[in-house]
C-alpha cells in the first residue's frame, strides 16, 4: 500500500526535526548536496557489491552454482534463482563458512532463502548499500544526515559528530557517525547486533562489526558511488573492501526505467512515498520468518 507524499514539506520537516534548527542549512553549508531537489533519489545499479581492484573483496557468487537473476527473467523468461553465495571464499572464518554453507544448502532445496528483508526485517550496515528497484532519498541537515530506502522506509541516521557513545548497544544498524571529507561524506558504524547480514548472500558478521564507507556525487550528478571497509575479527580472516553505485532518477528528468511486475515490486522515481512494508500480507518463507509485531504499543 503506498501513497504519495507531499515532497517538499517532508523532507523540509525531516530536516528541521533531525537537526533542531529552525531554519535550513544554506546550501554552501553543505559540501556534497546528495539531495539537489527533494525530487532526486537514487537507485542501485546493481545489487552486488563490485570488488576491489586488488586485496581482498567480499564473497562472491558461488561459482560452481548457476543463478538466474530477475532481469534475466524479464528478458529470457526464464525461471529465477536465489544466489547462493561461495562457502570457500578465503575471507570467512570457519564458523561463517559453515553458516553459509547451511544456508545454501536451504536455497537448493527450494525451502527458502529469501532475505528476512522480504519479510520485513530491516537489512542492517553495509547490505543498505545494496537496495535496488526502489530509490534511496538523503536528507542533509546541519547536525544529521538520513537516508530513506523507500522501499519500506528503512532509516539511517548519520550523526555529524566525532565521537561514539560510549557502551552502546547493539542494534539493527547500530551508531553511525560522519563527516564531510572534501566531496565526500565518511560515515563510520559501529554497534550493530549479529541478526542482519553483510550481503545478499545471507554472509553472517558478529558484533564486532566495523564499517566506514565514503559517500561521493560522481559523473556530473548522474551517479552516487560508495567506497565500504570492513572489519570483523569475529567472522573474517581480514579486513575486506567493496563498492556499489546508485544512479539518479527525477521524476520527468530521469524515470526508474524498471518496469513493475510480480517479480520487480518497482516504483515510480519519486518523490518520495510512504509504504508500509508490514502491511504485505503475503509470505515468502512458509512461516519460517514472521513480519515483525509490536506485542505492546511503544508509548
């Protein structure tokens, strides 16, 4: 169930509520404007983190396992698969292997292994960066960055400060902090809790996550790429590095190109809609994973 949103006054009101201003920020005070118009979102060109030039990457596709994606069916018709990621890749820990592994052995079987993320679930640092078919609006504000992954309103909220808070607890996305380095917004996270995963792949990490990524408007406008380091010493064997890119899409100036169907779940470029994702009634894991409920209201 979606709706429209009236664009400006959102984004204007999301602003002013995250950084307690009373005005916005004049747009010199902000280095990198991922948000030229409240109109502009950004779409992941692929669902794949694209790995380093050299060093180690992330997982990768198993490769003795062929996937068909959904763009091949729209152009094949041809049945898709769920990708099973490679429980042989160097960067994993003994135990994350076996984790993967077990998963894969799920997704052959035709059981499941969809991402919990299709039941509602939120994805979790760094697989936000994979989002796809639905844009991703940034809010910039003088004191706190959001993005908003449209799809079902996931949230990140990047705190301009220098410093962690001190014992966090960890959570979903866990404490993102940043800054503005030349063209560059760097966003360092910490306290993320060990229920989502690094990937598509379903690759597990443990609470000692730690990521940074560098956010950058490249090509003219057309483009945002991220740069992603991680680290975990509890599931890999090294620190690993990754990339992903989202192009621009802008109602009337650059359309979402990818058509809706019962595979795609597509949208319009925007502006932005309110979708709630729990109100899907349909289940992809035959029970296995429920939608998430509130058993007492928060307030």
């Amino acid at each position: 169930m979606t709706r429209s949103v009236i664009d400006c006054a959102v984004l204007v009101l999301a602003s002013l509520l995250c950084s307690g201003a009373t005005t916005l920020p004049a747009a010199s005070a902000i280095p990198t404007a991922f948000a030229p118009n409240a109109n502009v979102g950004w779409i992941s060109v692929i669902a794949e983190y694209t790995r380093p030039p050299s060093g180690p990457g992330p997982v990768a596709r198993d490769p003795t396992i062929p996937h068909v994606t959904n763009e091949d069916f729209r152009r094949t018709g041809r049945q898709p698969t769920i990708a099973v990621g490679d429980p042989n890749s160097p960067i994993l820990q003994p135990w994350a292997k076996e984790q993967l592994r077990k998963h894969n052995e799920i997704v052959l079987s035709g059981k499941g292994g969809l991402s919990p993320q299709a039941a509602c679930w939120p994805v979790g640092v760094p697989a936000f960066d994979l989002h796809g078919i639905h844009p991703l609006f940034f809010v910039q504000g003088p004191k706190e960055v959001l993005m908003i992954w449209q799809a079902d309103h996931q949230v990140r909220h990047i705190y301009l400060t220098d410093k962690h808070s001190p014992n966090l607890k960890p959570s979903w996305f866990g404490e993102s902090i940043g800054r503005y380095e030349g063209d560059s917004l760097v966003v360092d996270t910490i306290g993320l809790n060990s229920r989502t995963f690094v990937d598509g792949y379903q690759t597990p990490h443990s609470e000692q996550l730690h990521v940074v990524e560098r956010f950058r408007v490249i090509e003219g406008g057309k483009f945002v790429e991220v740069n992603i380091h991680v680290e975990d010493p509890g599931a890999y064997t090294t620190p690993w590095n990754a990339s992903n890119r989202w192009r621009r899409v802008e109602p009337g100036v650059a359309e979402n190109d990818v058509p809706l169907t019962e595979l795609s779940s597509s949208a319009a470029a925007g502006p932005l809609h309110e979708m709630a994702c729990a109100e899907n009634p349909g289940s992809y894991f035959g029970g296995s994973i429920q939608i998430p409920q509130a058993a007492k209201p928060d307030f």
